[in-house]
C-alpha cells in the first residue's frame, strides 16, 4: 500500500468509528445545520455537538489549515481523501462556517500572525460565528460605491452606517466588515475590519423574505468603536482582500449545485409522489427526461468542482473561475428546487402542515430565487466571465 491508501484505510476507520449514526442522515432543514458560535444551543442536538469536537480535536474541520491555526495540516491529496470517506459514508458536514470558507482564506492570506492566532483556531473549533458586512442600501452590485465610515480616532475607528442583506447577523458573534476610510477614491479608499457583534452601537433587524424565514438581516453601526489592531492588511487596502474573499464566497455558494450528501432527495421525490411504471421507471416520462438531464449537468458540474479544487490547491486556477463555478451552481441548483416543486404537483405547495414540515419544499424553491444575487448577481458573474476567461471583445 501506498502512504496515500493507508491514509485513506485510516481514515474510513476513524470516520466508521467515530461519526454518529445521526450525522450520517440527509439533512432535512436550517436546524440540521451547524453553524457552531457562542449561542449554539445543543441540548436537543448532542450529536452535532459530538460531532463537531471530534472532528475539530483532528483539525479536520478545516483539514488543510496549518495545524499551528486549529487545522490538520493535511496535503491537498490528504484532504480530497477525507472528502471522499466523508461522502462514502454519507458523514455531514460537522461545521458550517462563513469563518471557514471566507474569512479563513482571508486571513491566511493577509492576517497578522496575532490576528491569525486569535481567530483561526476559535473558528476551526466552532466556538465563534461570522457574518459579512458588505452590502449595503446604496452599493449591492457597485460594492465599492459603499458609505459605511470608519473614523481614525488614534487607538481605535469609529464606524458608523449601514450593511443590508448580513446573513444571521442576528446570531453571529463577530462581523468582517467593509468601511470607508478614505472618501478622496473608489476601491483605493476601503479597508477591512473585524470587530464583535456585541460592542456596543452595534444593532440588526431581520429581513422577512418571500418564503416566510428572515436569514438576511439589516446591520447598523452608531459610534461602534473598533481597536485598531482589528485591521486587516494596510488601511485603504481593504479592496484586496475584499476580492480575495468575494472569490472563497463564490466558490462556497457554488457547492449548492452538488446539492447534500444521502441519497438523491429529487429522484426519491418524484418517485414516492408520481410512483413507477410498469418498467419500474418514473411513471411521468416528461419529468423523467428532465431529471435525467439535471443529473447529467449536476455530474459534470461535480467532475467539473473537482478539477477546478484540485486547480486551486495546485495554484493554477484561473482567478475568474469562482464566477464560473458560482454562477452553474446557483442555476443547477434553482433547478434541482424547480424539478422538487414539479415533482410534487400542487401538494407541494402546502404551506403550514406537519405532512409537508412546514412547507419545507416551497420555502427551500422560493429561497433558492435569492442564490443568483447574492454573493454577485449572475449578471456580474457573466459579464466577469466574458471579460477574464472568453476575453470577448467590449465585455
């Protein structure tokens, strides 16, 4: 054997071992997600909890992170090894985290070696949750047209505005935020700061949405004092690391169009809803057809993941792929959602009932309706593809 397939025979043993049954099942809803932080409540959930710790305890949370930041310190073949154990075994994820797919990268990047000490292994371990400041009430797409300031007060900034669209602003424990620090330029006037939800000044309101959840929230800043050493990179440099980011961003939501691991929710849908033919396939030949087609795309798009990771790991990704991955996922996965509501006919559309837990399938299609906003809007996701990878002429 190999280093790489005893690595492999290890770590299928530990996974067998130590991951809960329960965290082996599909994930049904928002309460089956871990997003970990100082208010995470595990009382009815102990496996999650369980889960969580046993993984962090590895460094296996955030398995390429260097161990000294709370991560494994595993090669990229190493980790692509424990993605697939994972998979094979249907294991969740064991922490959801904005600290780990976008401000982790960031900071490796451009963090202080304090500020890397400080906050990377409290994300590997769960213990804070993030939210991103960013948008705003006048700059959504013109990202750099934002007006938040942040006033050089000598040992501290003082931060006043406004953020819109904060995802769970109302349950993360700290922020990483764009500000103004220089009114005089665009980009070259923005800078990067990390400060905690709970100093004072700082207050959210929830957005309610079309499906009847509230995950977006409206953050606002009055005379919110931020030490100075909460700066990340240079003053007026925040745009790097901004785009930087925004890039780990769009690769994050892009993972929507590999959908979860456990089985295939869609086929399984349609089936127990519409029932076989005398073939045993689908009874609805049309639907049938389309599921077969969604499942080819949803295949290359996952061959596709692949190569581009292994690409990025190796360096040699193309800086506008993010945009690419981002805007296939987002529309594969606006179609998984779409196929779901056909499947079901008009009982999915039921709204209240337990039957239909609450209308999780309508509120999960209508949620789906945001994924080619956020994160960049697919238009600005197809006009960055047209200019840096096709280089079409006036793009």
């Amino acid at each position: 054997m190999t280093d790489l397939d005893t690595f492999r025979a290890e770590t299928r043993a530990w996974l067998e071992e130590n991951c809960p049954p329960s965290m082996r099942e599909p994930v049904h809803g928002e309460a089956d997600i871990n997003w970990g932080g100082r208010r995470a409540d595990y009382a009815n959930k102990p496996d999650q909890k369980l889960w969580m710790d046993r993984m962090a305890a590895r460094g296996w949370t955030v398995p390429d992170w260097p161990k000294a930041y709370g991560g494994g310190g595993l090669s990229p073949a190493e980790t692509k090894i424990v993605r697939e154990e994972m998979a094979r075994l249907n294991c969740r994820n064991p922490l959801n985290s904005f600290g780990i797919s976008m401000l982790g990268p960031a900071l490796l990047k451009y963090g202080s070696e304090a500020q890397k000490l400080e906050h990377l292994p409290r994300i590997a371990r769960g213990e804070i949750r993030w939210c991103q400041g960013y948008s705003e009430p006048g700059a959504g797409s013109d990202l750099a047209g934002l007006q938040t300031s942040a006033e050089d007060k000598g040992d501290y900034y003082l931060v006043n505005g406004q953020k819109v669209w904060t995802s769970y602003a109302d349950k993360a424990d700290w922020i990483f935020c764009l500000v103004r620090t220089d009114k005089s330029v665009k980009q070259g006037g923005i800078s990067f700061l990390l400060f905690d939800m709970e100093t004072p000044g700082v207050s959210t309101r929830p957005i309610l949405l079309i499906s009847g959840n509230s995950p977006f929230c409206e953050t606002f800043f009055d005379d919110v004092k931020v030490p100075k050493e909460n700066l990340v990179h240079e003053v007026n440099k925040g745009w790097d690391v901004a785009k930087y980011l925004l890039g780990h961003e769009r690769e994050m939501i892009s993972g929507m169009g590999l959908g979860s691991s456990g089985g295939n929710p869609l086929i399984d849908g349609a089936i127990a809803t519409i029932g076989l033919d005398a073939q045993g396939r689908l009874a609805d030949p049309l639907l049938r057809g389309q599921i077969a087609l969604f499942e080819v795309r949803a295949r290359a798009f996952a061959a596709m993941s692949e190569r581009f990771i292994d690409e990025l790991k190796a360096g040699q990704a193309h800086p506008a792929q993010p945009s690419m991955m981002k805007y296939y996922g987002t529309e594969l996965n606006k179609s998984r959602h779409e196929l779901m509501m056909a499947s079901g006919g008009s009982d999915a559309l039921e709204w209240d009932s337990d039957a239909s837990h609450h209308g999780a399938a309508a509120r999960a299609w209508l949620r789906t309706k945001a994924n080619s906003i956020e994160g960049g809007t697919s238009e600005i996701q197809l006009n960055i593809i047209a200019k840096r990878i096709l280089e079409l002429p006036g793009a």
